[in-house]
C-alpha cells in the first residue's frame, strides 16, 4: 500500500518534471506549459489568455480571422516549446506580443526601419573587406557596462507599427549622451525626428540622419512636449511651433564607431549607450523571451534592417553578451530588452558591429561620467 502510493507520487513528480512550464522572467509574456500543446480546449483557453494580456478582441462577424490567429498563434507555440525543450541553447522563446503573427506579416507590420540609401550601402560595401581592427591595438575595457543602473536610459517605448526604429535608436543614444554630460535623464522626442527631419518618416531613416538633423536644428524637443503619435503607421505633418521653441536637448556632433570589431564596439559602449544598426527578422528574434540570444538571424552587414541601441555588455556563465535595448514595447524580451552574445565573430551577432554612432556632447554640471 504505501509502497504503490510512494510509486504514484514518484510518478507524479516525474510527470511534473518532465513539463516544466515556461513562465517568462518577464511578467508582460504570458506562460505556458507544454502539458497546454496537446489539448484543443486547453490551446484555445491560452489564446484567449494572450488576447486579453494583448487587448485583442475578436468580434462574431471577426470569427474566421479569430481562428486564422489561432492557427498562426498554435504554430508559433509548437515552433516555441521545440526550441525551448533543446538542450543546450543560451535563450528561450514565449509567447511575446508578436506571438499571433507569421514571419511574413511580422516583417509586413513594419516593425523595423533602417534604411540604407544607395551611397551609404556603397560605403559599406567599400569597408566591408577592411580587415578588423586586432584587439591588441585598442585599450582594455571594464569586463561589464549596463547604463540603466547608471542613470543614462529611459523607459523602453514602442514604436508601433511605423519604420521609425532609427529615430528611436537615435532618441536613445541622444537621452544617454545627454544624461552623461548635464546629470539628468530626459525622453526626448521620436515623433519630432519622424515628422519633421525626415521626408520619409515611417518609411525608414538612418540614426547619423538624425543626430545630424538635430545638430543642424539646434536641438529636439522633450518626449513630453511632442508625444510620439505615428504608432499606427502614418507620421503627420512636423509641428513647427514646437520645433522651433522646444530645443531642449542638444548634442554637440556624433561619431562613427569604427565598424566590424567588437573591440571598438565594447570601447564605445563603455563610455556611453552606441546607436547601432542589427538584422532583425528571423522568427526567434520575433518570439525572443530571456537569455543570450544566439540565433538565426544573419550576420551579413548587407542585410541590416533595424536600429537599435546597445545600452551596456557583460557575461553570464561564460558567455559574453551585449544589452540592446529595442523600441518592441514591454511585452517583448526581458522587460523589452535583449541580450545578444559577444561572440567575437568580425560582424557580430545579427551584424551588430556594422553601422554603430553615438552623439557627441561636451559635459556640463555634475556629470554622471565620474562615479564608476
Ligand atoms: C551559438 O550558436 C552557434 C551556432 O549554432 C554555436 O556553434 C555556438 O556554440 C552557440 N554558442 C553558445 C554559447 O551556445
């Protein structure tokens, strides 16, 4: 008797351990356990979970794109508990916000931005054989950066369905620059870069446009002054009245961190948050929960398509990583961020040594540069 209720319970425990389930450490990605992949009503109960965390509702007469959703949202979570049940990889998958969508709609709802014109992909192509510098001939950087605990960057945003990754890697390293030499932190604004320093506005831009832009204008307005409104894809007309008589952040220049070497990238970042440029389509990027990403995005500098901004580097049971903050919202990665291993290739994970700037700004006041 009590030997076969030991053996029930043994069975249990091995039950549970054998499906873990998959709380995201970010509490804006909604769990799961694997135990949910094999029962219909049990898929279509964490469906409804993830619409209502997302603000989804489907109405009667939305009934077939309901379950279109569904479809996308079911395979999406197998591909997810394939990858997570893999011994040996340094990241998970979960249900982030994007979780409903294929590859194809994904890079559709323009999510991304970067937008190399014809010279500057020239330009590239030109260094693109440059030897990388050897790690020998730069300086000895700190073994880990992370300017959020220093004071330097804002609250993740999100850029919603508009190409406007660029003003928002931008915003970010002009909100680091800025903090590092004046002592306080202000969110500056991506609608203000969208509307007004660009033709192009949702359709894409470059980060070094846009510090140029605010260079040449004098400085941007405050996050607060001119809220960002081109979530929904289309970017109004620039309010003049506000450019003109809100240049409260400025930035002395920007500089071009030299490209293809980690080395010269860690150097940056250690002395302040460095816009860079990354390849941002693969599907494990799309459904990315926590860890050191290492997947299967390319690494070929010619495929950049997103800006981001890469806020510190450190390491974490031996495997060396950058911190890179994206313009997602919370609901994706961890807390909206990403780690992304250091692997010492010359272009980096997802390209990431290929197109790296940061604004320049002489120091003022009680700068946060001195405590270390
Ligand atoms: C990263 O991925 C590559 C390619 O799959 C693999 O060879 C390498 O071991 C991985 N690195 C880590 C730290 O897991």
């Amino acid at each position: 008797m009590a030997s076969s209720v030991f053996r029930v319970l043994s069975l249990a425990i091995l039950a549970f351990a054998c499906s873990l389930p998959f709380a995201a450490g970010n509490s804006h990605i909604l769990g799961y356990s694997p135990s949910d992949l094999h029962s219909e009503p049990r898929l279509l109960s964490l469906f409804d979970s993830w619409n209502l965390k997302h603000g989804k509702h489907y109405t009667a007469s939305q009934r077939l794109e309901k379950h279109k959703r569904f479809q996308i949202f079911r395979q999406n979570l197998m591909r997810i508990e394939a990858h997570n049940s893999k011994e040996g990889s340094t990241f998970k998958l979960g249900l982030t916000r994007f979780a409903d969508l294929t590859r194809e709609e994904f890079m559709r709802s323009r999510r991304l931005g970067l937008k190399l014109p014809a010279h500057n992909l020239g330009s590239l192509r030109r260094t693109l054989h440059l030897h990388p510098k050897s790690a020998s001939s730069v300086p000895a950087v700190s073994d880990s950066v992370d300017w959020r605990v220093r004071g330097a960057v804002t609250e993740v945003k999100d850029q919603g369905m508009c190409g406007s990754c660029w003003a928002f890697s931008a915003s970010g390293a002009i909100e680091g620059a800025n903090a590092l030499a004046t002592g306080s932190l202000v969110s500056v604004s991506e609608e203000e870069l969208v509307t007004c320093s660009s033709a192009s506005g949702c359709d894409g831009g470059l980060m070094d446009d846009a510090f140029e832009w605010v260079i040449n204008n004098g400085g941007i307005a405050t996050e607060e002054a001119y809220p960002y409104r081109s979530y929904g894809g289309s970017s109004g007309a620039c309010n003049i009245e506000v450019e003109e008589n809100y240049k409260t952040v400025t930035i002395d220049g920007f500089a071009d961190v030299a490209p293809y070497s980690e080395q010269a990238l860690m150097e940056a970042v250690s002395k302040q948050p460095v816009s860079v440029a990354i390849e941002a389509s693969a599907m494990d990027l799309q459904l990315y929960a926590e860890g050191v990403y290492n997947g299967t995005c390319s690494s070929d500098p010619y495929d950049i398509n997103h800006g981001v901004l890469v806020v510190g580097y450190g390491s974490e049971k031996g495997v060396d990583y950058w911190i890179v903050k994206n313009s997602w919202g919370l609901s994706w990665g961890e807390g909206g961020y990403v780690r992304m291993i250091r692997n010492g290739s010359p272009f980096g994970i997802c390209a990431i040594h290929s197109l790296s700037s940061y604004p320049v700004k002489a120091a003022s006041g009680s700068s946060l540069v001195a405590e270390s």
